[in-house]
C-alpha cells in the first residue's frame, strides 16, 4: 500500500477547492449587487436574470467543487464514487496511517508506553490469613501479623 498521494488526486484536490471559491464568490456577488442597487428598479429585469443565473451557478460549481475535493482527498474509492473494498483501503491508507501515527505521538508525549513488558512484581504471602503483600512490607496489610 502507497504511503503517498498521488499527484493526480493532489490536482483534483486542488482544480476542487478552486471550484469551491469561484462557486461562493458567484453566490455571495448576487448579494452585494443587491445592496448596490437597493431601490433602483432600472433594468430590474435584466439584473433579476443575471442574479438568478450567478446565484444557481455559483452554487453548482461550489457543490462540484466539494465533489471533487472529496474525490481528491480520499480517493475515488474511498469517496465511495466506485465500490471496490480493497481499493477503498489503499486510497485511505495515508490517512489511516496518520491517524494511527497522531495517536503514538500523544502517547509518546504523554510518556505512555502500551505493549511494554510488565515489570516483576514480588509478593510476600502473610502465613497467617494468605493476603499478598508488597515484598517490603513489615506487617501484613490484611490482618497486621509480622512477616
């Protein structure tokens, strides 16, 4: 499995999040024309028509640019554009190493160690009542007899 993400996904990523700002950009302009012609009725007709065609088409091109972002970053297997498992796993292998690889670093911060062998513990039984106690314990924790 790739460790990597190939070139053509980091375009598609990209050609994505550019479509995504052409799209809001488009979208949000219907808005400030609004507020610039506020009360003109001048060719309201026309400016109705091109306000309603940049409002729809920036949306669309922003949905598209979010498919194509999606597709780019996960792959299109792992987008769920193509139903194959296997290949569903290697287009998601970055990110499931990576998130297996932030999880070590707090650990490693933390100073926690998992899968370590465990250290010998010994421990003194009481003769009288069978209680363990640590190895230098003096009295027995249960019923306070001398060991």
């Amino acid at each position: 499995m790739s460790r990597k993400i190939s070139e053509k996904r980091k375009a598609v990523f990209y050609v994505g999040t550019g479509l995504m700002i052409l799209g809001a950009v488009l979208f949000l302009s219907v808005f400030v024309t609004a507020v610039m012609h506020f009360g003109d009725f001048s060719h309201f007709e026309a400016r109705a028509k091109s306000s309603m065609f940049r409002a729809f088409g920036g949306m669309g091109i922003l949905i598209l640019g979010v498919i194509l972002r999606a597709i780019g970053t996960l792959g299109i297997a792992g987008s769920g554009v193509v139903l194959n498992p296997q290949k569903a796993r290697q287009d998601l292998e970055p990110f499931s190493r990576m998130a297996g690889g932030v999880v070590k670093d707090v650990l490693d911060e933390a100073d926690v160690h998992l899968g370590g062998k465990a250290e010998k513990v010994v421990m003194i039984k009481c003769p009288a009542c069978g209680k363990l106690n640590e190895e230098d314990s003096k009295f027995c924790q249960e019923c306070g007899k001398e060991l």
